[in-house]
C-alpha cells in the first residue's frame, strides 16, 4: 500500500487538471478545486517524503505501472532525489497557484489557466519519477506542450513570435532525444534506467558507443535547463509566459533538466568504464566526459547570466537573465563531481548542487511572484519608470529584500548554504587539484557572485530606494498578493534558519543520486513479465 | 535493407535542416514536422532489421493470440513510434495554429522581419 | 469547395470512412487499432462534411435545430458540445486508470474477459477498450474544437 505514495504525486496532479478543467463553468469553484488540489499535491510529496528519506524503515519506493515488471513495464521510481526534487518543486507549485488566482484576470483563469497549470505539474513530477527512459521524453513532451501554451498564453505580435521561436528549438530538442533514446535502445537493449545501469555497470562492458548517445541527451536536458549554448530561447520565453508560470518555469520545470543530468549521469551511467580509446576525447567512463562539458557549460553559464542580468532595462529581463546565471552555479559543483574520483567530494559536489537548486528554485520564485506584484501595480517592470516602492510598502519592500539576499547569500537564509557548499566543493577541488583549471573555476564562480550582487542592487536601488516616481505614486500593491509573497519569503527564512532538516534531507538525495547500486536493488529488474 | 533506411533518415534530416534554416516560416514548420518524421524512421531501424523478419509485425503475426514461434520484429520500438507519432502529430498541429496566429499578429510570415524577444 | 463532385463524395465516402473509425476502434485493444487512430479517422469523416458544406450543416442540415450566429466560434453550440467531449475523454482516461488501484491492481492496469454472445459466439470484452472511448473523446473532441475555430477564421 505504501508503494501508492509513489504515485500519488503524479495522480493528484492529473486529477487536478481534469477536474478543473471539468468545472470551468464555475469560475470560483474552479479556482477553489484548483488551490485545494495543489495544498494535496504538496501532502502527497511530503508523505513521499516522510517515507522516503525521514521514516525510521526509509527506503526509495518504486511502482509498476499496469502491473508490468521492470523492465518490461512503466517504474516509477520515488527515491531520495526524486523526493527531494518533487518536495522543492512541491513548494514552488503551491505559492504560485496560490498567487495566480489575484494575479492572472479572471477571464484567462477560466479559459484554460488551472487545467495546463495542473497538467504541467503532472509533467514534472512524472519526469521526478519515471524510471524509464522513453517515459522521460514523454514527460519533457508533456511539460513541453503545456510551456507552449503559455509562452503564447498572452497573444500579441512579440509573444507569438517568442512562442513559435521555442515550440521550433524545442521540437529539434525533442528530436535530438529520441535519436539518443533509440541509439541507447539499440547499443544497451533496454530502456528501463536501472536494467540500464546493471547492464551498463557489469564488469568488462564496454560503454564507449554510449558516451556519443549520452552527449545527445545531454543536449537535450541543457535546452531543458537553458543552459549556455542553449539559453537563447530563455528570456524571450519568460517575458512572454504570465509572471508566475515565469515562476514556475524557473523555479521547478528548468530543475528537470538538472535532474535529468543527475540521474542519467551519476545514478544510471555512474558505475560504466569505457574502455577503449574514444578518438578527440580520451575518457575512461561517462562521467569523466561529461565533467569538461558541463563545467564550462556551467561557467560560461554564469558569466552571460551574469552580465546579462547586469545590462537588463526591465526586472523580468533582469530575472530571466539571472536564472541562465544561477543554473550555471547548480551544475558547476555537479561538474565537480562528475570530474572528481574521491568519493566523499562527489557527494558533495551533488550535495551543493541540489542545496543550491532548492535555494535558487525558492528566491527566484519569490522575486518573479514579486515582479508580478509589481507589474500588476505599476503597470511596468522597467526600472528606470520604478523608484520610491520601499516607501510606498514596506511590507513588500522587506520580501523582496529578502528574497535578493538570499539570491546573493547573505547568512542564515537558504541562499547561503547553497553559495557556502558549492564554493567548498571548488574550494576542495582546488585543493586537491591545484591546476590552473580549479583556480579558473573559483575566479569565475566569485566573479559571478560578485555580478550577483551587482544586479541585485541595482534592483534595490532602482526600485526601491528614492523618491516615488509617478507610476509608482499611483500604484496599489494587492493585499493578497504581498501576503502570498510574505509566506514564500518565510519559507526562504525558514529554510536557512533550520537546515538542519533540510540538509539532510539534500544529504540523502545527493547519496540515492551517487548510489547505482541502491537504485538497481530498488528497481529489480529482469524478473519474471 | 539497413542502408535503405539509413539513406531514407539521412535523406529526411537533410531535408529537414535545409527547410528549417529558411526564413519562410511554413518552411520552417514543415521542416519540423519532416525532422520529427526523422526521428521516427531512425527509431523503427533501431529495433534491428534482420532478413525475414522486418515485414513481420507482432500484432499481426499472431493475429492477437500468440505468434506460435514465429519470428516477429521488435514490438518495443514500435511501441515506442507509435507514442512518438502521435506526440510529434500534436506538437506539429500546435506549431501550424501558432504559426498561423503569429502571421496575424506580425502580419508577415518572414521570421527575420518579426519582433524582436528580448529587451 | 461546395462543389457537387466534392458533396457527392462526401456522401459516399462519409459513411464508409466512420465504419472503419468504429471498426478500428473497437479491436484496437489486440489488433492494429485504437482509440486515437479511430478518433483521427472520424474527425476526417467530420472534416469531410465541413469541407463539402459548412460548418452549420451539422446542426441545421442533421440535427435540424437552428444557429445562432452572434456568438463566438468558441461558443458555438457544436464546439461546446466538443469541448464538452474533450473534457469527459479526460475524465474516462483518468478514471479507468485510477479504477484499477480499487480492486488491489496497479494504476492503470487492464484484464480481459470471454463473455458467450447469441449469434456473435464468443466475444472477448477487454477493459482497455474504455481507457481507448476516452482517449477517442479527447482526439475527437480536441481535433474537432481546433478544425472549428481555425477554418471560421
């Protein structure tokens, strides 16, 4: 019965998109569905959760959809990762619907708002726990078409325009993927994650052919996450979306993709050697490939975020531009690992990234919501025409400062157990490492801190500091809103000053990430259809 | 049989990448639709095409009931076709409604002549 | 396109192209078949009609009722009837899945029983066939809303 929690998650969601969208003739009783829907969906993920990672028998859940068995059938695997992953996300879903309902005019609400809201959710949290690989792509494609839908959610000339640019890229990406799942299919036989890693992880098995089908799917998952050379389409996507779905976009959807690097990479791939010679590239498993990439990846990531957000003229551009930023600082730290051969640094190198995701999915949530408040109010998000709102609410102001030095990472909010672990990681490489390389990193991962603080200042400053300019004099900030934006801020509070849970929580994702075997134990496959 | 196959996937994304580097965009629709099609052949072959057995399908051989030993093509990778057609037929409908609204709200289907997304 | 070559194969091919809709869905749970291939065939059927006469005809020309032609596409009374279907497809396709987990079963899980019919001899009824009604709804349904509003405008 317990095996239930695993897909719960994934049900409520779907139920939560039917239903509202079944009872759209009654606009309030829709929004009701769809806020109580998502106060479950956040119930469901935390007895996940509990029974996952905090129960005194905690072990990783998995369940056969259709009754199947692995390989054969559909797992849903809910391990530590997937929980810690849905529980971050669980957050992010929560305050947004919430904040949605004063935010979005009433009209669009009804239209078709709640049911792709939920359907969007349900994409993610399939991608959190599917334990198949083609079950991966389907999900992408699910959240995929829903993101579509609401990148174009507005109309007009540059919204469309900024649509049909991401349903193009992503169709290609969505290409690229199969091409890498039907290579893996064909080369390893199976498309089940753990049968995948048993197979791949037997002694004197080649893994050579998958390093080139992997580098596709990393492609893949990069585009997912925007990350550098594949951020194009990212601030023109989060300028077209509503506010929050922005939210939600950077705070959980742009986390599947660093999940899916997770999981494929150290979890499936984790314990495959290569051993012949890969000509140009010269590497001895999966992972030692993966770690020159996506460490510069990750760099150039920070540094065109960096400055990006710095050159910004409007909050959302400033945002979106931060996020391509920020992603860089999760999956540096993950390059690390994935580089590393001591064993206890991967398990940090992983540790930080995930703290840092959960942090940056709570702090950039919370300062899109607030653009959102502002736009609402002002009728603007350009800083030059934003001045003097500390004045006009302090309330608010408080949040959003909040908010900003979290993302900086300022002591005891979350934002800085995420800066502290991965600048240890770094710090730890170098001094296990002292090349050139290592130093490079921690240059550019403080560079990048330092362009953080820039930026965010430049927002305090901008918009809050001053004299109240016209637009700002004549705003009213929604009481609704700012308190939705207070809770998310006590959240990011609440998490920095007892992390102790927290961090465990990210201690035991990081170690079911880095653990093959565990998951393949979990899992079982080649038993009996 | 093998080169066949890897002529027709190889000939398809060429096709494909040339119509989607056009500024035309019903171009650039249908080479997505072409591109996904792409895809799709790439991932029958890769259940493996052996003599004898790739006209067989599964579900026909055995009519339903059990193939009696016969040997059959792999389901699986038709399995999966089947999921990836119907996802790429979606995402190829959605793309022609949007291209068709971003042509009235541009007014132009020349992409390079659209709005510019960031700022 | 109203044109009397084109009315004249409509009405011939109409009928023919919804039995094999039915056919096809019907066996779909163990032959070549299924809800989504016998849900695209009937909105090709449907398609057909709306090509060689006009989207009013169901509703005038069939159903004998009148139009109302101040509201909005997405307010015709035929669309809504669409939406309609496309909201109940959901609905089944959630449902027979979550129906499985009653009984003890997996989500989504299928079974199959022979049932001895006069007549038609033994006739194997899968549950599978309701997930497949749902999704030929949602096919029929979505397809269906999106022909309407595009070819009004």
């Amino acid at each position: 019965m317990t095996a239930l929690l695993a897909l719960a998650p994934l049900v409520v969601a779907l139920v939560a998109s039917v239903l509202t969208l079944a009872v759209r003739s009654w606009p309030r009783f829709q929004r009701a569905v769809s806020v109580v829907s998502a106060l479950v969906y956040v119930v469901s993920v935390g007895a996940l959760a509990w029974t996952v990672v905090f129960a005194p028998d905690a072990s990783a859940l998995v369940y056969q959809v259709g009754g199947w068995k692995a390989p054969f059938g559909i797992t849903l695997v809910a391990d530590a990762l997937a929980a810690f992953m849905l529980a971050v996300s669980a957050v992010v879903v929560l305050f947004t619907v919430v904040f949605s309902v004063p935010y979005i005019d009433p009209e669009n609400q009804q239209v078709y708002y709640h049911p792709l809201f939920h359907f969007l959710v349900a994409g993610m949290t399939g991608a959190f726990l599917t334990g198949d690989l083609f079950n991966l792509f389907v999900w992408f494609e699910v959240m995929l078409m829903t993101s579509y839908v609401f990148v174009a959610f507005y109309g007009g000339a540059r919204h469309t325009a900024a649509a049909v640019r991401y349903v193009v890229l992503n169709i290609v990406g969505g290409a690229l993927m199969l091409l890498a799942i039907g290579g893996l299919y064909a080369t390893v036989g199976t498309l089940n994650m753990a049968d995948m890693a048993a197979r791949l992880g037997a002694p004197g098995v080649d893994a050579a052919p998958v390093v080139g089908l992997t580098a596709l799917l990393l492609a893949a998952f990069a585009l997912k996450a925007g990350l550098v050379p594949f951020q194009f389409w990212v601030p023109s996507a989060y300028r077209a979306a509503p506010l929050p779905i922005a939210a939600v976009f950077a705070g959980a959807s742009k986390k599947v993709g660093v999940y899916a690097i997770i999981r494929l990479y150290f979890t499936v791939l984790g314990d495959a050697n290569v051993t012949t010679e890969v000509p140009l590239v010269g590497v001895d498993s999966p992972l030692a490939f993966l770690a020159p990439v996506l460490l510069v990846m990750g760099l150039v990531s920070i540094v065109v975020g960096g400055v990006g957000a710095v050159s910004r003229k409007r909050l959302d551009g400033l945002l979106a531009y931060s996020s391509i930023g920020q992603i860089g600082f999760i999956v540096v730290p993950i390059a690390i690992a994935a580089g590393t051969s001591s064993a206890s640094l991967r398990h940090l190198g992983v540790l930080a990234g995930l703290v840092y995701a959960l942090h940056h999915a709570l702090a950039k949530s919370l300062l899109f919501l607030a653009a959102g408040t502002i736009r609402d109010a002002a009728g603007t998000t350009r800083l030059a025409e934003l001045s003097g709102l500390g004045e006009r609410s302090q309330v608010f102001s408080v949040t959003v400062l909040v908010g900003s030095l979290s993302l900086v990472g300022i002591p005891p909010l979350a934002g800085f157990f995420g800066k502290f672990l991965v600048f240890t990681t770094a710090a730890d490489q170098f001094a296990t490492a002292r090349v050139a390389g290592s130093s490079i990193v921690l240059g550019v991962l403080l560079l990048g801190a330092v362009l953080t603080i820039i930026y965010a200042t430049r927002v305090w400053v901008g918009s809050f500091w001053g004299a109240q300019s016209d637009r700002v004099e004549l705003a009213t900030l929604d009481g609704l809103q700012v308190a939705i934006l207070v809770g998310l801020a006590a959240v990011v509070v609440a998490v920095g000053l007892g992390f102790e849970p927290v961090y465990q929580f990210a201690d035991a994702a990081a170690e079911a990430a880095i653990d093959t075997e565990g998951y393949v134990t979990a899992v079982g496959p080649g038993g009996e259809p | 049989m093998t080169l066949a196959i890897a002529l027709t996937v190889g000939a398809l994304f060429t096709m494909g990448t040339f119509l989607l580097l056009r500024d035309d965009l019903v171009r650039v629709v249908w080479g997505v639709a072409i591109i996904s099609q792409a895809a799709n052949v790439y991932l029958i072959a890769m259940g493996g095409i052996e003599e004898g057995t790739f006209d067989l399908v599964p579900i026909l051989a055995g009519h339903g009931h059990d193939a009696g030993g016969v040997e059959t093509a792999d389901p699986l990778v038709q399995a999966l076709v089947l999921t990836a057609i119907v996802i790429s037929f979606g995402m190829t409908a959605f793309a022609l409604v949007l291209s068709y609204r971003a042509y009235e709200e541009n007014g132009t289907m020349n992409v390079t002549e659209w709005a510019g997304g960031d700022q | 396109m109203t044109t009397t070559i084109m009315r004249t194969t409509a009405r011939v091919v109409v009928p023919i192209v919804l039995v094999l809709a039915i056919s096809l869905f019907v066996q779909g749970h163990n032959l070549p078949g299924g809800g989504f291939i016998g849900g695209v065939l009937t909105v090709t059927a449907f398609t057909l009609v709306y090509v060689a006469y006009d989207l009013d005809y169901v509703e005038v020309g069939v159903l004998g009722r009148d139009v109302d032609d101040d509201v909005g596409m997405l307010d015709h009374r035929t669309v809504t009837t669409y939406r309609r279907m496309f909201t109940f497809g959901l609905l089944v396709v959630v449902a027979s899945g979550l129906a499985a987990i009653v009984p003890g079963a997996q989500f989504l899980a299928q079974t199959y029983t022979y049932v001895h019919l006069p007549l038609f001899g033994e006739v194997e009824l899968a549950s599978a066939i309701i997930f497949d009604l749902g999704v030929y709804c949602v096919v029929v349904g979505g397809l269906l809303t999106i022909f309407s509003v595009v070819g009004n405008e």
